[in-house]
C-alpha cells in the first residue's frame, strides 16, 4: 500500500503568515505521514499538526524556543516500507551539502531539511536524496511558496513534487 508524504519546513508562524493556507492544511490532512524539518516559532502550530496529521515526523529549527526545544528534537529518523529518512533543519552551506550530508546521515536514503526557504532535490554520489520543500509562508528569493509531496512504494520513493502554494 502507498504512503502519501508531506514534506514542509519553515512555517514561521505567525511571523511570516499568520496562518498556513488551506492547501496546506488539506495536504497534511490527507497525508499518511507528515515530515516538518522545523522553524515552526510556535509551539501552537505544533499543537495543530499534531491534530490534524494521521503521523507526524517533526524537529525544531533555528528560530524555535525553549518551549519547542522541549517537545522536539535536533534531528529524526524513520523507515518507512523500508525506505530509511533523517530529518534536520539545517545542513549548512549549499557548496559541498550532499557530501557532508552522506558523511553525517551513512544509514539514511532520504535526507530532509529546511532552512534555506529555498527548495532543493539532488542526490549524493552515494545515493542519499536530499530534499528541501523550500516554505509554504515565506518565499524569499524564489517565485513561490512551496512544500513537497511524494509517495513511498514497494521499498523506494517516488513521485516527489514540488507544490506551489496559491494564496488563499
């Protein structure tokens, strides 16, 4: 059976937005597992992914406080139907990512990450996928707002997009 993912970082509630947009909302509701790779800023948008995702896979980021730092972790980890992922927030500089990457995450096939707000996927010369679904609220210096879907089947990932989010 599929698993339908959803991959977002970088909320930044209510900093940059003050609330997720709809699309969003009915992604993460939709999806079997639900990944954020952090900067949430507040504990509150913890509380309603937590509510609305069937499994939620989460870490803090770099603008999280101690109230977040508490309940989340630096980093994750997961397998799912055999597929072996590792979240973070950051992973530094983007000049040499998937090398440094490879040497810190050796047992993962799917690094997630944030950050950046800029949306990323390549893969290491080892084979680890890195992917970074950019920001669904705060867009910086890219033409949209975005997150990731993809599926995990038969063993493997598939089908991993980039979503543009519509303003609502």
């Amino acid at each position: 059976m599929p698993l339908n993912l959803v991959l977002i970082a970088d909320t930044h509630l209510p900093k940059r937005a003050r609330k997720l947009p709809e699309q969003v909302w009915r992604a993460v509701e939709d999806a079997d597992v639900v990944f954020h790779a952090g900067d949430w800023v507040e504990a509150a948008l913890l509380d309603e992914f937590e509510h609305r995702s069937r499994r939620l896979l989460a870490v803090y980021g770099n603008n999280d406080g101690p109230d977040l730092r508490r309940r989340l972790p630096e980093a994750a980890s997961t397998t799912l139907d055999g597929v072996r992922f590792a979240m973070v927030h950051e992973t530094g500089q983007a000049k040499g990512r998937e090398l440094r990457c490879e040497a810190l995450y050796p047992d993962a096939d799917v690094l997630v990450f944030g950050h950046s707000h800029i949306p990323w996927d390549t893969v290491s010369p080892g084979g680890l996928r890195l992917l970074n679904p950019g920001s669904p609220t705060d867009r910086r210096r890219q033409p949209a707002c975005t997150f990731m879907e993809a599926v995990v089947d038969g063993g493997r990932l598939a089908d991993v997009r980039l979503v543009e989010v519509r303003r609502d």
